[in-house]
C-alpha cells in the first residue's frame, strides 16, 4: 500500500495506483478531460496537473502513480493558472458555437471550461475545417476536435479497425483518417464506439429527425416506428429518470405524442429472426451445410466481416435483422391488412446503433415494395432530441401498450439487446424445434455476461452444439483468426460488434467516462425473467403471421422478405480486391 497526502487529507491506495485514483479515493474532484480509464491515460490535455511538493515541475495526476510520502496541491494557484492556459489554448483551437452543437449539455470541454470560470479567452482563434460527406451515417467535424486521441484508442485497443490517426506534428497537429482517405473510403464498421467516446462534438451521427418530423407531416403518410430492445433501457437517461419511471411503456406514449400512428416492438421481429435463423441452423446443422452458422443481426459485425474477413461471407446467416424483417413486414403484411399501399406507409426505426443506418440504405435489403423498408433509422440519442424539441413532458407521461399485431414479444426476443442475447434465444427455440419440448428458460445461461469471448456446448437430443459469443471487434478478430489457423471449432458463433451488444451501442446515450452496457443489459434480463411468454416460438402474433402469410419459416415468401444475399454489396475493401 501506499500513503500520501491530498489536499491535507490523508490517503492510502494500493501500488501502481495514479494521483487521479488518490484523490478521488478521498472525494478531492481533480477535472479530466481526455483521461478515459483503462483506455487513454496519456496526459494529453494537461488538465489534470498538479503540484507535488518538492517537484519542479507540475505532473498530470491521470498518469503519474501515487508514492509513498508524497504531498499533493491539486488546487495551488500555480495550478489553477496552469489549467486555465490548457484550457484557453485548447478553446483557441476550438469552434465555441455550443449552441448549435449536438452535444452541447453534454460535451466535457464545456463543462470543464465552465467549472474552471473560464469565460474569455485572449488567445487567437485558428479553427481546423473540414467538410463532411453528406450521407456517409457518421460525420467527423475537425472544429470541434481537441485531439484527445480518444477515438483513436478505442477504434485500436477495442475495436482493432485502426480508422483514426495523428496527422502532422507541433501546431498542425491533427487527428484524421488513416492513410489520407476520406472516412466512407474506409471499412468503418460504424460501430460508432468513436462517438461514445469523444468528449466533445467532434464526431456524430448524420443527423435524419428532419425527414422523421417530415413524415409526421404529411397527410399522406402513415407513420409507423419500431423500438429495439436496448433503446428501453436508455431512452430516457437524456433527462435524468429511473428505469424504474421510464419503462417501454412510456416510451411508447412517448412516441405517440411525437405524432407516430402505431408503435411496435422490435422485439416481435427478434422473435421472428429466431424462427428462421434458429430453422437456419438446424438446417445446416443437420444436412452438412456451412458451418459455423455466423449471426447477421449486428450491421457493425457485417460490415466488419466483409470488410476484414470477407472469406466467411458464406457462413452469414442469410437471415435480415430485426429492424429489416421489421420494415419488410410492414410494408407487405401490415398494408395488406391496412389495406394501404406500402408506399404510403413511412417505417421508422429507433436503434442503439449508428450502423443500422447503413444497414437500412443497402438496395438488397428492401423487398417489400421497391422502396425502403425501413425509411430512417434514428439513434436512441436522435430519439431523445426530438423528445426534446417538441417539449414532451416524459415526467409526466401515461404508461401506453404497444399497437397490435407487430407489438407483441417475448423475453427472448427482448435479451437481443445483450451480448449473448440472440444465442440465447436461438438455442431456447432449436430445442424446442428439435425435441418438441421446451428447455428450462434459462437452460442456456451461460453465454450471458461482459466476457468478450464466452463459448459454450449444448446437448439437444443427444447432439452436442458448440457455440460461441463475442462482442468487441477486437475480440471478434481474435476468433476468427483463431478459426481460420484452425485453433477452434463452433457450430453456431453470435457476434456484437460493441462492447456488450447492443446495450452499449454507438447510438445510446452519451455518459462520459462511464460505461453502462452491463447495467442496461440486467434490465434486459430482468423484463425476460418478467415475461410470462420467453420462448420466441410461443409469440402469438408471430405464430399468426406465419399462419396468415409466411406459411412457415423458410417458405418461399419469408426467405424473398425475410432473407438476403450478403454478396449483393461490398465495402471499399472488397472493391478494390
């Protein structure tokens, strides 16, 4: 152990432990502003300085460790002065226009400057531009960049892409993309982990609430939206209320006072991607087919796999995800019984994900009616601003049911938004395909949790089924090079290309330095344990669709409005091969 002194107060801390640690051990607030723990730690910003006793020098508290003895300032006037040039000269450098900023509220620079009274700045202004790509669902704004290098330790040490790097040195410093490309020349997986992690309002997703609040509009449209399953676990965290108040339930009512004609449940389509990638499985299971069998539910994942690896394409499940059997219901079944042309009904999706707006652009992915089956795709961020500008009092809101009949779910379907989640599920419903019988609900457990590789083998009759979870890309690619030198074997493989799936995707709102995917992903668990229906099978309203319009999984019309050809488009990888 370690002792030392902070601020007169007296501290013990293990060894190898920082200042930082020091202090907020003995509840002494020293400002950070690029530190992120465990991920950069690098003293970039120098914000963090203090004043040892006996030093020159001030060091930055986020990476010198704590020695015995040591007498520590964190608030001597040499560091306050410090600390109000380092922020002043990053401010110089910096496009102070918060007002029209997404993250203005929420950038960490504006809180900084904001606890340290800084409200002039002397120094000359001299703001690096760019100018984004217009489409391309994640926008980069150099104005607004401090070069904390946070984007480019999580796009390296998490996600292993390696899309950011530092550009130039000295006062031309910059952080831009690799090898000189323009960022949609890349295979970015859109993970959107970058954005999650800047402090600031450097990097987004393309805003569309314009074309949403356009839909709502017009007369003429039939406005219909879909909520994922993490989104529930997050929607309301932008205004500060318990899960316990924001339940799906209010987030339906919600939705309804922004004007939306139905509200469904992505849950219900989870349920349905079980039943044909779980039909997929057993198929391949048990005619030799390709295997592993590859979930295709994560558009991060995809994109990461054709781009990086696209030698697996074939091991996909052809299988869309929820948001794309969504959208394809809608606009087949659901105008049928609306007895509306497909056309006139706008599809809406809310995702956890700045991939999905991809995902939702790809031409192969929209046979329901020629045009886009699901039309926008919007972030649970997204979701909340618009929330926001139509002044919808959420502390006030009803508890309203989900509309009927893409509104029903199961437990199962709801675990989608957790790392393990759509294993989980799928294994729930092959037993039951397989045996006829259901399994314990919780039979499967055991590829739950934050691991990032967990691995698992089932007996269903008789038959042993090796599966494997990942989630993080970083521990994607370690699998998948451990399948290729033939290191490991699996049946069926589950990937999330964030940090504990969905739950902790790159549309979920933004808690600096803090991360929640586990917290939100026990609320998942807890609505399955809640539900009295957990077996995807057992979903009445899928049962129904089956029975009144896909015949059975597999059949003929769900693999032309349920299924796709992962072949049919490429990444710029691909391209250039």
């Amino acid at each position: 152990m370690v002792k030392l002194t902070v601020d007169n107060v007296a501290v013990e801390v293990e060894n190898g432990a920082t200042i930082l640690d020091a202090a907020r051990k003995a509840n002494i607030h020293i400002p950070t502003l690029c530190y992120f723990k465990e991920l950069n730690e690098i003293g970039a910003c120098r914000i963090c300085v203090v004043e040892v006793k006996g030093n020159e020098r001030l060091v930055a508290a986020c990476n010198t460790k704590a020695e015995d003895g040591m007498v520590i300032l964190t608030n001597s006037p040499r560091v306050r002065e410090a600390r109000n040039v380092n922020i002043k000269l990053i401010l110089s450098e910096h496009d102070c226009y918060c007002t029209t900023c997404v993250r203005s509220g929420t950038c960490q620079l504006q809180k900084v400057a904001n606890d340290l009274n800084i409200f002039s700045n002397d120094y000359e202004t001299r703001i690096e531009r760019n100018k984004p790509h217009g489409d391309f669902p994640l926008v980069r704004d150099a104005g607004r960049c401090i070069k904390c290098m946070r984007c480019i330790q999580v796009c390296d040490k998490v996600q292993a892409l390696h899309i950011w790097e530092v550009q130039n040195t000295g006062s031309r410093t910059t952080v831009a993309v690799k090898n000189h490309k323009k960022l949609w020349e890349t295979d970015c997986s859109l993970c959107g982990q970058c954005i999650t992690h800047c402090p600031t309002g450097a990097l987004r997703e393309r805003d569309d609430t314009e074309k949403v609040y356009a839909a709502l509009a017009d007369p003429s449209k039939i406005t219909v939206v879909q909520f994922a399953p993490a989104v529930r676990t997050a929607w309301a965290e932008a205004f500060g209320l318990s899960p316990e108040f924001a339940t799906e339930k209010r987030m339906v009512a919600a939705a309804k006072a922004l004007g939306f004609n139905y509200v469904f449940d992505t849950d219900f389509s989870a349920d349905l991607t079980i039943m044909e990638e779980g039909s997929e499985f057993l198929d391949r299971l048990q005619n030799g087919k390709a295997l592993p069998l590859m979930t295709s539910c994560c558009p991060g994942w995809v994109r990461f796999l054709k781009g990086q690896y696209p030698e697996f394409t074939d091991n996909l499940s052809t299988a869309k995800s929820p948001q794309q059997m969504f959208g394809a219901v809608t606009k087949s079944y659901f105008a049928k019984l609306l007895g509306v042309r497909p056309e006139s009904i706008f599809c809406v999706s809310v995702m956890p994900c700045t991939a999905k707006k991809h995902e939702c652009s790809i031409e192969n992915m929209n046979d329901a009616c020629g045009e886009p089956d699901v039309d926008v795709s919007l972030t649970t961020r997204e979701f909340s601003r618009m929330l926001r500008a139509d002044h919808v009092g959420v502390e006030g809101l009803p508890e309203c049911e989900f509309d009927s009949p893409l509104g029903a779910a199961t437990g199962a379907g709801v675990i989608f938004g957790a790392t393990g989640g759509v294993m989980e599920a799928a294994l729930r419903s092959a037993y039951f395909l397989v045996t006829g019988e259901n399994p314990d609900a919780d039979a499967f457990s055991g590829v739950r949790g934050l691991d990032g590789w967990k691995e698992m083998t089932c007996d269903i009759k008789d038959t042993k089924v090796r599966v494997a979870v990942v989630s993080g890309l970083k521990n994607t690619r370690k699998l998948l090079e451990a399948l290729k030198a033939g290191e490991v074997s699996y049946d069926f493989i589950e990937v999330m290309a964030c940090p504990g799936g969905c739950a902790g995707g790159g549309g979920q709102p933004i808690h600096d330095g803090e991360e929640r995917a586990g917290s939100r992903g026990e609320l998942l668990y807890k609505l399955d344990r809640e539900n009295p229906l957990r077996f995807s099978h057992e979903n009445p309203e899928v049962q129904t669709l089956y029975k009144d319009f896909l015949e059975k999984p597999l059949s003929h019309t769900a693999h032309r409005l349920l299924h796709t050809d992962h072949r049919a488009w490429e990444m710029p990888q691909e391209s250039e091969e």
